[in-house]
C-alpha cells in the first residue's frame, strides 16, 4: 500500500476517532504483509492439544455462586452483524425469535431479572458497527423505562484492500460504504478503549465483562463461572464447549510452547486441516463466550501489545460501471478468541452444550422455536424429558429466508422425541405435527409435498410429492 497517498485522510478530517482507526489499521496492514513475505504460518509440529490446567471442567467449579461480584460486571453484546443472510433487513439481534421478542428483548429481559433479583445494576452494552448503529439506536429507546443501563459504541471502520494492487478501495474518508469493513470482533479491545466506553465502566466499578455474539441464546451471566474467574485471578476466561461433528470448523483451544492459543481454521495448513477437525485430537471449541478483566485490557492496549493472528477474508464488490467485472478485495480480521494469549493466568472453561445455542440459520431459528425449550426470565430452558443433546435440524434451500420459513412452517412441529430432521425442496408442514426419530422429507424438483395437520412423523423417509394421510 502506498502510505504516502494515504495520508489526506488524516489531513482532511478532524476526526480524533477516524484517525486512530486508520493508524490501527495500518498496524495490522504492516503486520499482514510482514506475515506474508516471511510465511508466517503457524508451525504445526510445535501444536498441541491443552494441557490439564489450561481447561477447567465445568463440574470442578466453585459451588458457590459469585452475587458479591455481580455489580463489578457488565455484559458485551457483538452486535454488529446484520440478518441479510437469513433474508432479514436491519442488525440481526432483532429477529423474533421466540414469543415474539428478539435477540435484544431476552438479552435485556435477562439483565433486568438480574438486576431485580439481586439488587443490582449490570449495564449492558452493544457493540455495533455502521450497519447496525443507527438501525439499533432506534430500536433500544424503547427500553427508556426499563431497569437497565445501556451503553454503545461503534467498532472500526477499516478500508477493504484490493487484491491485485493492494491499494485501497475507499479513495477519501467519505468514500461509499461498500469501500469499507467492521474489522471482525477482535476489534473488541481497542474499539472499547478508543471510545471511551472502557473508562466510563472502570469508573462505575465494573472490573469483569462478559462478552458474547448477539446471537448466542445460551450465552446467559453465570455465576460460578464468576466467581471461579475471581477466585483464580484470571484475566480472561474462554468458553469451550465438547466438539460434535457439527462444530469440526469451530475455532479450538491449543498449547502452542505453554501457552493457552486459540486456533481457527483458517491459520491451518491444508495437509492438516483432518486432524484439526479431529473429535479426538482437539475435544473442544470456542463458543465466543469470552470473560475478561476490564484493567488487563485497558493494560493492553494502552501498551500496545495486542498482535492477534490475522484472518485475510477474501470477497469481491460490485464494479464501479456496469459491464465490468466485480472487484475482488481483502478484509483484514482478527478474532476476539486469538487475545487468549496475551492475558495473564487465561484460560478455557469446558461448559456445557445449553451454553451454545446460536441461530444463524432457520434450522436453527425452528430449534428456539420448538416445544423443545421454554422461556424462563428470558433464558431458554430445555425441557427435563429431553433425553440427550438437541436433534439435528437440516432445512434446504427453500427456508434460507425468515419469511420462506415462516410461510412453509407456519406452526412449529412438536420435536421432542426428534434425533435428525432433513426438509429439502417445498415443503410445507400443515399446524400440529409431530417428528420422532429421524425424519428426511425430499421433495423432487417440480413437486412439492403437503404434510397435512396433526401427522405423526417416526422414522421415515417422505419423497417425490407423497400427501400423508391425517392422523
């Protein structure tokens, strides 16, 4: 990148923000091209699975829970994603999910039976990007009247780069959009601090924050997990989950020299990407439920010692003039998880599967809906006679958007007694259906298939343009 043409961004604004952005991102630009002329790739013979101490089993934390501790805490929402890939306009956290209410509403209704609970005041804060700021600023005034304390700030706004030259895309600071990026969550740190939302908790007496994706339904405040973080001095706590064949490209907790690191698919070696999925190898991954002391962090970027691993995302944007090929870009990304390494005394927490419940499909979104869980102060509870972990849901093509979804399943069947649901094609489920066991339902192309109201599906296989009978 020629750093010389760069420099009328800073000249021309006055922005104190805008201009510690771009400084922060030529840091990770240099650091990316000092990676790629020296080939830094991780070094796999020196990979190993995590020692003993750097993962506590859930079961072998302190009993006690930690309420002495609550009003030394916020809670961190990413909430900068948007819902375009469920077919939504807007951030996603306000997808209805259940009951009528959204990511936020159970975020928020969460935090309020805290804060009545135990007479405290745990803030809430969001982390929004520039696709979700003003979209979600409107939206939380309607928790005016509520007991909670919410707090915002915005993450970078980084320039993407051109493949070929590495030059670029947005040409002055008032650039289209479409010329800019939110840096990935790793950005977490320095957004908090550069925002000043970090001093303002430190002043308040918040010490520990739990961060977690806005999507993440289990991600809810735990107190033992507090109170072993307090109680061990840890200044950053990760939450781990067992893999399942589900979660192979999940991000995994790894010794690297003795030392706790985080490493996601992306940074391995090709020849080695089977082991990296391997169940047996690496026996958990990360839930991006992340605790972490507010000092170490101010610490850290105050002494600029954050150098996570860098994830180059490749992706094209629309050409300036029609006829002409799209533009192929870079986005330079760092993952929240990958600062595991630079905290004293940090490491992984193994906790249970009801910790991990993210929708990021309508697979997943029909799973939250289901008869499967119940509400309770705005925590999903899965039901006692559930015997096992939650079935496998599998919806084609044809539910990819909230609104096909909602018109093809209008009622949530009863699932459970489900262990694997596949729909693909047309489908449409009639109100009242039960699925047992393994349900796969195929409509052939050109065909769609009507389950009637009030079936009763128990291991079967429907194809073709087959119409059940009523039960």
């Amino acid at each position: 990148m020629n750093f010389t043409n760069c420099m009328f961004w800073k000249t021309n604004t006055h922005e104190q923000r805008f201009e510690t952005e771009m400084d922060n991102f030529f840091a990770l630009f240099r650091r990316y091209l000092n990676d790629k002329a020296k080939g830094n790739e991780i070094e796999w013979s020196r990979i190993a699975p995590p020692k003993p101490e750097q993962v506590v089993a859930y079961e072998d934390l302190p009993q006690q829970e930690s309420v002495d501790f609550l009003n030394k805490l916020a809670v961190l929402k990413l909430n900068g994603g948007l819902g375009t890939s469920m077919g939504c306009v807007g951030p996603k956290s306000v997808i209805e999910v259940r009951d009528g209410m959204s990511f936020l509403d159970l975020s928020v209704r969460q935090i309020e039976y805290l804060n009545r609970t135990y007479g405290v005041n745990v803030p809430f804060v969001l982390m929004n990007s520039f696709n979700t700021d003003s979209d979600t600023a409107n939206i939380i005034k309607k928790y005016e009247g509520h007991n909670i304390d919410i707090m915002t700030f915005n993450q970078s706004r980084y320039p993407r780069v051109l493949k070929d030259s590495l030059l670029p895309a947005p040409k002055s600071a008032n650039s289209q959009i479409s010329d800019w990026y939110p840096p990935g969550h790793g950005d977490v740190f320095e957004s908090l601090y550069n925002s000043g939302i970090l001093d303002k908790l430190l002043e308040r007496g918040v010490e520990i924050v739990f961060l977690s994706n806005a999507d993440n339904l289990g991600a809810v405040v735990d107190l033992k997990i507090l109170q072993h973080m307090v109680d061990t001095k840890a200044e950053y706590i990760m939450e781990l989950t067992d893999k399942t064949k589900a979660d192979v490209k999940g991000g995994t907790i790894i010794d690297y020299e003795g030392q706790a690191r985080l490493l996601e698919i992306a940074q391995v070696p090709k020849e080695h990407v089977n082991e990296f999925k391997s169940i047996k190898k690496f026996k958990y991954f990360n839930t991006n439920n992340i605790w972490m002391n507010l000092r170490a962090v101010k610490r850290i970027v105050e002494n600029n010692e954050l150098a996570m691993e860098i994830i180059p995302n490749g992706k094209s944007i629309p050409a300036d003039k029609k006829g002409e090929a799209d533009v192929s870009i870079v986005q330079l990304e760092t993952a929240v998880g990958a600062a595991i390494r630079h905290f004293h005394n940090a490491h992984g927490v193994n906790v249970p599967r009801r910790r991990f419940l993210p929708v990021k499909t309508c697979s997943d979104l029909m799973l939250v809906k289901s008869d499967l869980y119940t509400l309770k102060h705005g925590q999903l509870i899965m039901d006692p006679n559930r015997f096992g972990p939650a079935p496998l849901i599998k919806l084609g093509g044809d539910f990819k958007k909230v609104s096909s979804f909602q018109s093809r399943i209008p009622s949530i069947p009863k699932i459970l007694e489900l262990d694997h649901l596949t729909i693909t094609g047309p489908v449409n489920l009639g109100r009242g259906v039960t699925c047992k066991g393994t349900v796969i339902i195929v409509a052939s192309e050109g065909q769609t298939i009507d389950i009637p109201p009030g079936s009763i599906l128990e291991n079967v296989v429907v194809q073709g343009s087959l119409r059940l009978l009523e039960h």
